[in-house]
C-alpha cells in the first residue's frame, strides 16, 4: 500500500487527484457558513479547501501545511492540518516543492 503525501503545490495538484498530499500554504480566507476556505500555495496559485467538522485548524496560524486528499486541480479537503506559524519564507518551500518534482532527485522523494 503506497501510503505517501508527496508536497505539492498549486501547478503540481491537478497531478494528484484522488490522492493525499502535503500542501503548505498562507490562509487567506476561512468562510465557516459555506465551509469552505481559500488558502495560497508557494507558488502564488489560490486552492480551495472543503472544510468539514467544527476542528478544521485553519484559523490557528497564518501558515498551515494541509495533509489532505486531493478533490480536483483546484481543490483540497484536509485530513490534517499542521500549524507552521505566523513566519513562513514560501519561497523556500516552493524551491524545495519544485525540487522534489524533478526527476534527477525521483529516487528520493517518490515512491
């Protein structure tokens, strides 16, 4: 059973659909009454987030990894949300994102 969460960005989600990964973002907007949220990716990219239960996490911190499954290219619904902070340099994620995407470094970072 491949039980992996590969970190991803708002480009590289549309890859993963039907699958759970690891998405760090800036929380830019939670919307409690349409249980929804609108969060940023590393690279810039808006992803939409399917809330569900009263303990979403995403108001805890400006910045949140989401460990979720993937609903389609533009959309994430969370299995776990993990607290980075209110201090994130998302360029630094996106450079590590997009290094872990290249296939020069597969046998290390994929399954």
């Amino acid at each position: 059973m491949d039980d992996s969460s590969p970190r991803v960005n708002s480009a590289f989600l549309g890859r993963y659909v039907g699958k759970k990964v690891r998405l760090a973002c800036k929380v830019v907007n939670v919307n409690l009454a349409d249980r929804r949220a609108t969060v940023e990716a590393s690279d810039a990219g808006k992803v939409e987030v399917q809330l569900h239960g009263e303990d979403h996490g995403l108001e805890a911190s400006k910045f949140v990894e989401i460990v979720g499954m993937v609903v389609d290219a533009t959309t994430i619904k969370p299995m776990v949300v993990i607290k980075l902070g209110d201090t994130l340099d998302m360029s630094i994620v996106e450079r590590a994102v997009k290094m872990m995407h290249e296939d020069r470094f597969a046998e290390l970072f994929r399954p």
